[in-house]
C-alpha cells in the first residue's frame, strides 16, 4: 500500500514538473543561465573540465555542473536535458525525503511529507530553471539519508558511504560543510550511547567526508595558486554589501544609494574575482570587529525571522507578484508555522530526528552570517515540511480515535 502511495506521488510530483516546465520554459530557449551552470556543464560535456570562456573555473561548486553535464553528454546541451535532469534530481529528493520521514516518525508522515513537497509551488518552479536549487535537496537528503542509515546498519561500509554523501552535498553548495564536519561528533555520541566500537566508524566516516571533498580546494590550489574552499561567486561581496546597506533593500535601485561612495567597493574596481574575494572578506570582517554586537543582531535577525518570513519581498519575478504572494500564503503562510510547532512538539524524540534539527540549524545559520532570503530557504523547507506533516498525521490519528 505504501509503495503503491509513493509511486502515485512521484508519478503525479513528474507530472506537475514536466508540465510546467513545458507551460513556462526560462527565456533563451529554456538556457538562461544568470549563474553560469550552464556554461560549465557544456564545458564538462565537452572536455570534462570546469572552465569558462577557455579558462579553469572555480566560479561554482562542482557537483552540479558535473551532473548537468552529464545529462549534456547523454542528451546534447538543451532545455529538455535541463528540465530531464532537474526532474531526474526532483524526484530523488522525494523519494529521499519519503524514506527520512518514515525511517524517523513513521510510513504515514514520510507519505504525507512527500505528497506535500511533490505539489509544493517553489519545488515545481525550480525545477524549469537552470539552476541547483532541484539538485541541492536531493543532495542534502541523500546525506541525511545515509547518516541514518549508517547509524541503523552500524556497519564500516555505510559510515564511509554517509561520509561521501556528505561530501557530495556540501560539493553542491559549501553552505552544508559545517553540518558535514558537525557531523561526525554527533555520530560518535549516538553511537557510544549504545557502547558500540564507535570511534573508528566516525573516523572512517570523517576521513571519506574530508578526502572527497579536499579534491576540489586542492584542484582550485593547483589551476589558481591560492585556495577556494567553495566558490569565486561573490560571497564575500554579498557579506560586505549587507553590512552596509540593509537587506531590505536588497535588488533595488536603493540599495545602489548606500554602496555607491564605499571606499572598499571603490577600490575594488578591476580586481579579478579571486583576489575581489578576499578584499571583500577582509573588509567585512574588519567592520564586523568595530561593531560585534550589530552583527549579531542582524545575524539573530535574519536566523530567526528572515530566513523564515513566508510573504517574499515584492520584486521582479518570473511570475507576476500577486501570483507569487497568492502561492506563498495558500503555501508557506501555513506549513511554516506548522513545521516550526511540530519542532516544539517532537523534541529530539525520537532521538533520530536529532539530524534533522542540526541540519536546519546549521544551515541557517551559515546563510544568516551572509545573507537570508526566500530562494536560501529552498533546500530547508523538505525538513519543515516532515515536521509539518508530523503534525498533521497526529492530527489526523486524534481525529480517527475520536471518532
């Protein structure tokens, strides 16, 4: 019965995905690429390098453009195989997350969390664009998946596979490496609570997490003389630019008002993105020593209240913005309040859903040190669906036993 539930929601998760994709395919013929994902897969296709304009490319975490490629190598450099590969990587994250949200509370939250993701608007959408937010929650759910697993079986193989899913997820988007290293200590006390040889699975575990991963930096070390951990991509600008004009204003002319006389961005002009990077670093860092305890409350801010605030800003979408607003409150304006009691209500039991809970909070607060918004909060909304979909199975078990 619960296969037979699972296969009706990827088969109707496929279809809503296949045909939005084809209803509202992105300009270009399907390739607009605002974050160059296309441009490094088709160079992955062609000469299984990362590069752009005949140059190495740190410009992006590897593991998307990698597997976009692929699907360019198989299917030649179209819509079709952005919007395939996207519903291909869809379709695993819930599957993924049906198997987390029965492995931690039970076949019928698991059912109800993935029929709530395979319909969620935001889930369909990104699905149609040439980007790795599809990619990121099937990747952060494998590795959530396989801590469980590795856990369950206790056995040297899963640990080791836990930590190379872990890798492939934070290789997606360097945003999940702390939850990846914070990881391991986290195994090591669930697993000495149940006096198990435990010290050397989470070794084997974090030394299969950091080799997988330390392929990339070195890579980066060895084509540009200096190490990127993650990407060229501009977090360091991001951090500098919301310190200094506020986040609201974030994509506005307004925000130009505020950054338009900075002496770091004036001097800035002409550098290479790599050297930009840590001019930007430095020079954020420096403001964040002169005032600590603003950035914390802009930090608190953000942790707290902007990464979760269910009505997006009105900006200019693919979609008109009332359209927007009107999916946001038949959507978000429910299942994120309901998912944040069903956190209240759960409390670590059981003790599995631990994972869960530092996955959220980890990467919400790697965001928060940057900057939130709504698109950030994309690979964490699977987690607080589960935990809304727990509260309505309970629901519904109260109702049954009412009746």
């Amino acid at each position: 019965m619960a296969k037979r539930g699972l296969a009706a929601i990827l088969l109707l998760g496929g279809l809503l995905r296949l045909g939005y994709g084809f209803a509202y395919p992105p300009p270009q013929n399907g390739l607009y690429d605002p974050d160059s994902y296309v441009v490094l897969a088709s160079s992955v296709a062609d000469s299984w390098s990362l590069s752009e304009n005949g140059k190495p490319s740190a410009h992006r975490e590897p593991a998307y453009p990698v597997a976009l490629g692929l699907f360019f190598k198989l299917f030649g450099r179209s819509y079709r195989a952005v919007l395939g590969a996207n519903i291909v990587f869809g379709l695993a994250a819930l599957a993924l997350l049906y198997a987390v949200g029965r492995r931690v509370f039970g076949e019928a939250a698991g059912l109800i969390a993935a029929g709530m993701a395979a319909v969620y608007p935001p889930f369909v959408f990104y699905c149609a664009q040439s980007l790795r937010e599809t990619w990121m929650i099937a990747a952060s759910a494998l590795a959530l998946w396989s801590l469980l697993e590795a856990l369950s079986r206790r056995t040297p193989g899963w640990f080791a596979a836990a930590g190379a899913a872990n890798a492939l997820a934070a290789l997606s988007n360097t945003v999940f490496l702390p939850f990846a290293l914070a990881a391991a200590p986290a195994i090591i006390f669930l697993c000495r609570r149940e006096r198990r040889p435990w010290a050397g699975r989470a070794g084997l575990y974090a030394a299969v997490l950091i080799l997988a991963y330390a392929v990339w930096p070195v890579r980066n070390y060895m084509r540009f003389g200096t190490w990127v951990l993650g990407s060229t991509a501009g977090a360091g600008s991001t951090f500098y630019t919301f310190l200094i004009a506020p986040q609201e204003t974030g994509g506005t002319p307004e925000q130009q008002k505020f950054l338009e006389n900075d002496p770091a961005i004036i001097q800035s002009a002409g550098m290479d993105p790599l050297r930009m990077e840590h001019h930007f670093w430095k020079a954020g860092l420096e403001r964040v020593r002169r005032a600590p305890w603003a950035y914390v409350r802009l930090v608190a801010w953000r942790f707290f209240w902007d990464m979760w605030r269910p009505i997006p800003r009105p900006r200019a979408y693919a979609h008109p913005y009332a359209l927007v607003r009107l999916a946001a409150i038949l959507t978000d304006c429910w299942i994120i309040p309901l998912g944040i009691v069903g956190m209240l209500w759960v409390r670590f039991r059981p003790l599995e859903s631990l994972w869960l809970y530092l996955f959220l909070a980890s990467t919400d607060l790697v965001y928060s040190l940057v900057l939130t918004m709504n698109r950030y909060r994309f690979s964490l909304m699977p987690w607080i669906i589960l935990f809304a979909a727990v509260m309505l199975e309970r629901g519904r078990a109260r109702l049954k036993r009412a009746v």
